[in-house]
C-alpha cells in the first residue's frame, strides 16, 4: 500500500478590485444572471457566465422544478447553452456567483459534482483549460486555471476506449 497526496492549485483575492477588468465584467453578469434564477424552493440563487474564445458571454442561471431533481444548474445552464450555440467555440472562462434569502454569502461556493463533470468534458472536447471564478455575494474570490483542480480524478472518455 502507497499513500499519495494531491494538490491542487487555486488564487484567492480578497475582492473584484484585484481582478482585471473583463473578470469582473464577467462575475457582474454572473451575479446579475443570478438575480434570474428560478429558485421557489431552495431559495439559493446561482448565476454563471461563461466567456468564449469568439468574445462572446453567455450567461445561465439555475432553474428548478417541483420534480426534483428535474432541474438543472446554472453553471450547465449556461455551458449547454454555449455548446448548442456556439458548438465550435471554446470557452475561456466561467464566472460563478451565488445567494440566498435566508443568510449573506461571504465566501466561494465550489460547483457541484455533475457540474464539475460537464466543464471537464468540454475541456476535454476542446483540449483547452477553463478558468474558473468563484465568488459569494460578497467577500473572497476563488481563481482555478482548470476543473482539474476541482475534480483531479476527472471521467474522461479516453479511458472508456482502453
């Protein structure tokens, strides 16, 4: 038996002032998109926006739906929606943001798993690292320079052709 240890590698800032100008243009549409949200009953409202090779932004937010879990996250809102519009343009980077009614988030949310699933398979359609931005309503923010440091252990369809 072998004990290993990974590491991953993240920037945290203290506030937006330190990010360049289309950083946080980008986590402005996040949180704007997230004011979007159709969040009735987890009252937790997730905007992403996603920043294309081609210039372009695209934004999603999360929709629910009383079947749950028949809903989907924001950041696949929005990554579905790139990939259905935009199929051969890659995406640079995704700003994500969140909030709630019931209590002030002060600190990054990290995307969940399945999320963390799909921005690892357009890396890999792509061949090209997403960066990733994450931010509360307020405080900290996050910076990733690949889903690899979110998910190291990435499902990847290379390893289904062995």
């Amino acid at each position: 038996m072998q004990n290993l240890e990974l590491k991953i590698s993240y920037t945290e800032l203290e506030s937006e002032n330190e990010l360049n100008e289309v950083e946080k243009t980008l986590l402005q549409k996040a949180r704007e998109t997230s004011n979007m949200a159709y969040a009735p009953y987890s009252n937790f409202f997730v905007g992403a926006a996603l920043l294309l090779e081609n210039g372009v932004t695209v934004c999603g937010n999360n929709q629910e739906n009383a079947a749950f879990p028949s809903g989907l996250c924001a950041e696949r809102v929005a990554i579905f929606s790139a990939g259905a519009n935009y199929p051969s343009v890659k995406i640079k980077t995704i700003a994500i943001t969140c909030k709630t009614n019931t209590f002030k988030v002060d600190q990054p949310l990290s995307p969940c798993g399945a999320c963390r699933q799909a921005m690892s398979e357009y890396e890999t359609r792509y061949k090209s690292n997403i960066r990733i931005i994450l931010q509360g309503e307020t405080g900290k923010i996050r910076i990733m320079n690949s889903i690899s440091d979110l998910l190291p252990f990435m499902f990847v369809a290379e390893e289904l052709k062995k």
